[in-house]
C-alpha cells in the first residue's frame, strides 16, 4: 500500500474544502464525543505535505544551540493533554459581505489528546537570552502563496510556514504548550504534522504549527506574512489586531439543524469553548428575543478543551421551533448575535440559531 493511498484513506470521512493544499471540516458527527477520532479531526494547511529529515534545529538568541529528533523528544518526560483546536476562519461562510479565504462552514474545530514534550522544558535546555522576546516556530511547509502585506527580501514563489508567540508565554510552564509527536495515542500522521508540531492550547490553531522544522529566540518581534499579513483582524473602522486566543463559541451537536423530533422532553446537547479560560455559562433561547434560560454544563477539566452542556426542552407545541445558544467565558466574554465582520473573515463567534419541527 502506497503513501499516498494510505492518505487518502486518512481524508475519506472529511468534509473536503479545497483538495490543494488539503483543507477540510469534521463532519457533524465529531463533535459528539470528547475526544474526536483521528480520522474526523479537521485538517487545515496553507501548502502540500511537506519532506521532513526528522530533526528540529532550536537556535537564535540561546546560550546552547541544539538539534533535536523524535527520539530525543521521546526521551523528555512525556506529556498529554487534551486541547481543542479551532480554525481561526471557521464559519467564515456565515460572514456577509463574504470575507476573502478559505469557504470554511463551522466544523473547522476538532479535539483530540496529544502527547509530547512540553516546551518549556526543551527551551530551558537551550537556555533563551535575557534579551529575548519571541519564539518563531518554522514548519517545513512551503510553496507559492499570495501575499497580502509588503515582505522585502521574500521570494513569493516559495514562502515558509513561520509563526511567533511571545517568549514569556513559550516558557510558562502554565501554558502546557507541547512540542506534540502523538495524536490520540498514536504517532501523528501527515496531514496532522508529522514527526512532530507545536500544539498552543487556547490559541487559534494557526499558532499550532505542524511539520515544526526550527525554532528561534528571537530579540525582537517576528513579522512576515503569517505574522502580520494573513490571521490579522483588519477591522473596517480600528487598527487591525494579530488573531491569538480562540473566542468564546457554544454549538448545538443534538439535535440537528433542519431536523424534525417528537414532542415532550427533548434533551438538547452541545459543546462550548473559549480560549480565554473555562466556559462558566451556557444559556438557551427559544425565540429570536427574549428570555434566555441556563443549560447545565460539564466542568471544564483541564481547562485545555471544550465543555459539554445539555439542556431540557420539554413542549407539546407542535410547529418549527428556532433554537439559540450563547456562551459565557471566565473573562466574562459573551457571544455576539452578529459575527464581528473583518476583511479575511477571522474569530467568527456569533450565537449559533437553528430551527427544528416538532410533531
């Protein structure tokens, strides 16, 4: 069996969005569970797959420079976390007028447990300059791309996957980044970063980098199209802000959109999230205005993943029915009715509305 049929075999469950680079959504059913099955777990890639030689260069602004592989990683006390990963573009489609970009619906979010080194822990082996400020993570993904800012000495027929975070965040042992080299209990495979990538819990995916080839301490901020061109709110009436921390977002997984259910008691399920702390409320909505009512909500655990909420619905008033779902997070960030409209259509977070028929 080939490479590429072992592939393809890994994508035949996803909702395919753009077959290159290979970009698609879970289907409806991975949002049902905690953890998302490897092969429902949704794939964005600005490139192809790349060749990786299985070595991660960490230099820059460091006191030991070093070269590490899998082997190397797996010999560091091992870490697994449970995080929820979201498309900064996802329910872009639901954006008007339509945002520039990949036509990604709302499925563009997945969890899964990952399993790696934590990052801090390989930073204070290479030991980061007093002066340092950044950690740029380079992944071995390449290729032509349109660029949106002004980058001098870039060849734009063959630009890199680079991204940044801030220093005093990649060495916070609260932060549980993880240079990850399993996925669900197994080795990563290729649409998912293989041999190994970063994994940023509460951060846009984007910031999770796949393929990770090099890391640098930097001492002073990164910009390149990554950075400060492409995954940059560009407001129509503020200065543009960089896309870091997923907002606060709630979803109805049962039942679904469109669908008809009998009457009585009805169990509505759904799971919310936020990368500015745990989800502390979840509410309801049975009309377009309006009372709101609470729905019972799983703690948030680790505080890495998404929380599962129910809410009883019992009515014997035969018809269609709209459903509203808000969430509420610890920095007390509540959802919008509209999405907050930008011009590459990042962050949308707006309430969720679906309607069913009762009988």
């Amino acid at each position: 069996m080939t490479a590429a049929h072992d592939l393809d075999a890994a994508r035949a469950a996803l909702v395919m969005i753009n077959p290159a680079p290979y970009n698609a959504e879970a289907p409806p059913a991975a949002l049902d569970g905690e953890i998302t099955p490897t092969e429902l777990h949704y794939v964005r890639s600005n490139f192809a797959v790349p060749a990786h030689d299985g070595t991660l260069e960490i230099g820059g602004a460091v006191a030991n420079p070093t070269i590490l592989t899998l082997d190397d990683l797996r010999a560091m006390p091992a870490h697994e976390h449970t995080v929820t990963l979201e498309c900064a573009g996802n329910g872009r489609l639901a954006m008007r007028p339509l945002p520039t970009g990949e036509p990604w619906g709302d499925f563009a979010v997945s969890t899964a447990r990952w399993t790696g080194a934590l990052l801090h822990e390989v930073l204070a082996k290479v030991e980061p300059a007093a002066q340092g400020v950044e950690v740029r993570a380079q992944g071995a993904d390449h290729g032509p791309y349109h660029l949106q800012a002004i980058l001098p000495d870039t060849d734009q027929d063959d630009l890199t996957f680079i991204r940044s975070l801030p220093l005093a965040h990649a060495t916070d042992p609260a932060s549980g980044i993880l240079i990850a080299y399993e996925m669900n209990g197994e080795p990563l495979g290729p649409d998912h970063g293989a041999p190994f990538r970063l994994i940023v819990p509460h951060w846009y995916a984007v910031a999770s980098v796949k393929w990770l080839k090099r890391i640098d301490v930097l001492t002073e901020p990164y910009a390149g199209e990554f950075q400060t061109g492409h995954y940059m709110y560009e407001w129509p009436d503020r200065p543009p802000e960089s896309v870091t921390l997923m907002r606060p977002r709630a979803r109805i997984t049962d039942p679904a959109p469109g669908s008809t259910i009998g009457l009585g008691a009805y169990t509505v399920r759904g799971k919310a999230w936020s990368g500015n702390g745990p989800i502390t409320r979840v509410e309801v909505s049975l009309t377009g205005e309006g009372d709101w009512y609470p729905a019972q909500l799983e703690p948030a655990g680790n505080g890495f993943h998404w929380q599962d909420w129910t809410f009883t619905w019992d009515t014997n008033n035969v018809g269609r029915h709209t459903l509203r779902v808000r969430a509420t997070d610890a920095a007390g960030n509540v959802q919008p009715d509209l999405p907050p409209w930008n011009r590459l259509g990042y962050g949308n977070n707006a309430i969720e509305v679906i309607y069913v028929d009762r009988r």
